[in-house]
C-alpha cells in the first residue's frame, strides 16, 4: 500500500479527527520511527491523527505515548 492510501485508510479509522482528542485539524504522526518493513516507515499500523497540541505533547515524551498509540491504532484497524 502506498504512503498516500495508508493516510487515507487511516484518517478514514479516525474520522479525520485526532486519534487523542477529535479535533478536526490532524497531521499524521508515525509511531515508530526510522525505518522498518524493508525500509518503509508507512504502514498501517504506523501512522496515527494527532492534532498539533498532542503531536508535540507525543514528541515530548516518545517512550510513554508509544504504547498508547499502538494501541489506539491496533483497536481502531481491528474495528475497521
């Protein structure tokens, strides 16, 4: 799946809203960084709608939200 069809997929799971708080104005965040998968850092399962506050509140503290997020993430692709 191509990067722009795993974001579509994704925000779709979210309703286009914040995966933390349903604000409506997301930018995608990747759980995991670097690369992974064969040199591939988007992937379903990877990516996840933050909003700009929650983005940098992730981004403050990576090791504490990750699990979180994985999370998050898994239930929602579960729901599909």
């Amino acid at each position: 799946m191509k990067d722009k069809e795993v974001y579509k997929k994704t925000l779709e799971l979210f309703d286009h809203k914040c995966a933390i708080c349903g604000n409506p104005n997301v930018a995608m965040h990747h759980i995991i960084y670097g690369n992974l998968r064969g040199g591939r850092k988007t992937y379903m399962g990877n990516v996840i709608p933050l909003c700009e506050k929650h983005h940098r509140l992730v981004h403050t503290n990576k090791n504490k939200y990750m699990p979180m997020l994985i999370e998050m993430v898994n239930k929602a692709i579960e729901r599909g």
